[in-house]
C-alpha cells in the first residue's frame, strides 16, 4: 500500500511552529537559580517531537537540527550540565534559525543545506563549549 | 478487522499513524497521550495498541505497564514507536510488557508488516 506522506506536511509545519513557541516561551519563564525540571522537559519533549516527526517526513535537516538540541536540552534536564543565560541566548537564537527553516519548508522555497549544517555545527560548538566549563 | 488504539502527542504523526492503519481497514482510535488512551483502553477493548514512548502526562513505558495491570489487557498486542536505537529503552518496553517495538524513522508499509506480526 502507498500512502503520500506530503498530505501530513503541513500539520507538520504548524506542529514545528507550536513545539518552537512552547520551546521559547517555557525558556523565557525559566528561572536559573531554581530551575523547574518540568519546565525544561518540556524543551527537551517539543525538540524531540521536531526531530521525530522531522524524520519521518523526510525532512533530515530539520530532523538534525533538533536532535542537536535535544541532545543538550536531555543533559541540563538531567543536572550533568547547568544552564546559563549564555545557553538561553543561544537556544533563543537556534529557535528563530529552526523557525527560519521551517517556514522556508512550509513555503516550498529551497533550504541551504550547507548553511544549515554550518550554523547546527555552530551551535553544537557553543553548546559544547558552555557544558564544559 | 482488528481495532488499534493509536497513542501520540505529536499531531502529525498520529494523523500518518492512523490514516495508514484505516486505509489498511483497521477500526482506529487516536490518543494524545498515556493518561487520554489509559481512559480510552477503559472505555472500549482494543486489540492492539500502538504508542509512542516520550509523551507529557503519561509515557508509553508507563501506559503499557498500565495496561498490562488490567485484566482485559494482559494478552493484548502492544507496538512500541519510538525514536531511539539503543537496547537500553527496548528493554525497558519490554520489560513493562511491551510486544514489539519499531524505531522512528519508518515508511507506512513497515509499519503495516510489523503490526501484522505482533497481531500474530
């Protein structure tokens, strides 16, 4: 049997945007002395969903993009590494870059794969750098 | 046909989830998370449950161990959807009672056969 995935794209799209809003705002409240673990396995879960549901479109830059941020969002949840306003900010601005991609999906415009890798290694870097001091 | 309870926060994936299984002429019902399909499992008999493990408000781990609590689900297949590869959450599944598991990616057709091998 064949079933045409792209009928589901565009629930996908306005999926990405809710889980990315959600993803900003819980941030924005987050307080850093006395971080609300709920609040934060609320990230990490809208940028689990993105690079799941991501994958099974099709749509593997997207999909990437979040399992980066998933990944360090699962190691702050799980107190390995401690978040900072420094780590907000960049989360803040990989949230707008996502926001960016999708919209550019969600509009059948053509998405620069190479400029997406490079900002993901950016920020897979920064990331890095914060969880090791 | 066999009626499947399909359990997922994400949207998108419960729509391919459950479009795909009543094209294939199963009698579906849709989810959002382990506390809602807990309810629905209690409301009506299901003969197989497909679900998503991370999920707000109740996992998928925790639902089939719920189920599997309950006598009228104690044989019932149960398909795990998850995103991770590792041995580590398939034996949690299992452990909790889990029948077969698939890993996210997957076509619709994977799906489908799977499902056909855990309803045995």
């Amino acid at each position: 049997m064949s079933v045409d995935l792209s009928q589901f794209h565009e629930v996908f799209f306005e999926e990405c945007f809710e889980c990315l809003d959600l993803m900003e705002t819980e941030l924005s409240s987050l307080d850093l002395e006395d971080v609300d673990l709920e609040k934060l396995n609320t990230v990490y879960r809208s940028a689990h969903t993105i690079k799941g549901s991501g994958a099974m479109f099709g749509f593997d830059g997207a999909s990437n993009y979040a399992h980066t941020l998933e990944k360090h969002l699962k190691s702050m949840h799980a107190g390995d590494v401690k978040i900072t306003q420094e780590t907000k900010d960049i989360l803040f601005s990989a949230i707008d870059f996502l926001r960016g991609i999708i919209t550019q999906l969600q509009n059948q415009q053509a998405v620069d794969q190479d400029n997406l890798q490079k900002h993901r290694d950016s920020i897979e870097s920064e990331l890095c750098r914060l969880a090791s001091t | 046909m066999a009626s499947i309870l399909a359990v997922d926060d994400s949207a998108s994936m419960r729509k391919m989830v459950s479009f795909t299984l009543r094209a294939a002429g199963y009698d579906v019902e849709e989810a959002e998370d382990g506390v809602d399909a807990l309810q629905k499992a209690q409301a009506r008999q299901f003969d197989c449950v497909v679900t998503d493990v991370n999920m707000p408000n109740k996992d998928g781990i925790t639902l089939i161990r719920d189920l599997r609590a309950l006598p009228q689900y104690k044989f019932v297949p149960m398909l795990m959807l998850t995103t991770e590869s590792g041995m580590e959450k398939k034996m949690e599944g299992k452990a909790a009672g889990a029948t077969g598991w698939m890993v996210k990616p997957f076509n619709p057709d994977q799906l489908l056969k799977t499902l056909l091998k855990v309803l045995g």
